[in-house]
C-alpha cells in the first residue's frame, strides 16, 4: 500500500500582462504550474544546501543542546531533534501568524514573537503574503525552481521572515541573500505582478525581544544562488543540466 500523498496548495498569480499562472505546491518541497505535475520543481531552499554554514556549527549547537538538557550529568542526545522541531514549530506558527495578519487583520496576542513582529512592521504597508513563484527558465531549457515569497511590501520590497532563538547571533547572510535575490530573480521572469526593487531580512526572535532588520543585495543574492544551483545539479548526477 503507498504512504500519504502530501497535502497539495495551489495559487493564482496575476502577471503584468493580465494572465495568470497557477501555481501548486505539496509537502515534499515541490511546485509545478498550470496542473502539469509531471513537470514538478524543487524548491529554491533545496537547492541552498551547498550555501549551508557547515558541519561545525550544527555540531557545536547539537552538543550545546544536549548539556543544556542534560539529566543527571548525563546528556540528553535527543535534545537536538527534539529542540529543532519545536523551533521549525514555532516558526511556523509565526509565519502563520504574520499571513494571518497581511491578509485579514488577525491579531495573534498568544504570540510574544508576532506581537514583536507587529511592534516592528505592523504598519509598514504590505501587498501580499505567502506567494507561490517559480522561474520560468530560457532559451526552452525547461522551468528551474519554485518557491514561496514570505512578503512584499507596498514599495515593491521582498521580505524573510527569519525565526530564531533569544539571544542568537548567527547569521547565513550569503544563505539567506541567495533566497530572496533568487525570489527576485524568479519574479521578473515569470513576468509578475509583483516587481521587487530592494529585499529584507527579519530575524524574529521567538521570545519576543526584538526584530533584527538587514537589507540584502539581490544581484549579489542571484549570484550565490546561481552558484549553488549548479552545485546542487552535479550533486543530483544532472551534469551541467538547466544553465541559468
């Protein structure tokens, strides 16, 4: 018998011609436009792997995690898995929360980090929230990725909602900048609505104490990401594959 079939979304988005394109996304981190699910994507953060801040900063926040749990003197190796799990909870919750907002005015005051979040960019002026994208490729080399945009702003900005812990100080800038300069990117190629001229990054700390705001080059963004896009294609055996 086959496991559970992921969840699937689908989005109308309006292009600047007057068309719109739906696009569709499942829980395995895949999109695909127009129902044509044999021509499925991944997503650009799947593809940000090579971009990742390496194996000593995991490690060293894992053993952390277990003395920080420890019982006894012994430390708690499940601490990691289970402490990240509620973060990617949590996060997901806030990101909720913030659409929730943008879209309909709802209020989360359960939130200490959306009611931070509100404290910061509430009144800052906002067109959409959570919109499905996709790059539509050239030269008939086939579609390259998709995503989900976490904002944008009345002034054409593109925003990450970033959820981290109290106190934290880490920060994947080229990551990150990689992320929303290939949202950038993907947006004027599919010829959307949406024309983003500058991009954020908020990183929300989950117990409230503060929005930390940094603006991102999107051009230096694209650069990275293009980078790790090969990388992420020679890694899946696809040779040179799609050439953006």
């Amino acid at each position: 018998m086959g496991g559970i079939m992921p969840p699937v979304e689908t989005q109308e988005h309006l292009l600047l011609n007057g068309d719109t394109v739906a696009i569709s996304r499942n829980g395995l981190h895949q999109y695909w436009t127009d129902g044509q699910t044999y021509r499925k994507m991944a997503s650009v953060t799947s593809m940000l792997g090579p971009l990742d801040s390496g194996f000593s900063v995991g490690l060293g926040w894992g053993l952390k995690m277990a003395r920080e749990h420890s019982k006894d003197g012994i430390p708690d190796l499940d601490a990691p898995r289970r402490v990240g799990k509620e973060a990617q909870e949590e996060g997901t919750k806030l990101h909720d929360a913030i659409q929730n907002y943008i879209e309909q005015g709802i209020v989360d005051e359960e939130s200490p980090a959306f009611v931070s979040w509100l404290n910061a960019l509430g009144d800052y002026g906002w067109k959409a929230s959570e919109r499905f994208l996709y790059h539509p490729g050239a030269n008939g080399m086939g579609r390259l990725f998709g995503g989900t945009l976490d904002a944008i702003s009345n002034s054409n900005e593109i925003w990450d909602w970033k959820s981290v812990a109290p106190g934290s100080t880490f920060r994947n800038t080229q990551k990150n900048s990689a992320q929303l300069g290939a949202y950038a990117m993907a947006l004027r190629a599919m010829g959307s609505v949406y024309a983003p001229e500058k991009g954020f990054l908020a990183y929300i700390f989950r117990d409230g104490s503060g929005v930390d705001i940094q603006e991102v080059d999107l051009k230096e963004g694209w650069e990275l990401f293009k980078a790790s896009f090969h990388v992420y294609q020679l890694m899946k055996g696809k040779g040179e594959g799609n050439v953006i």
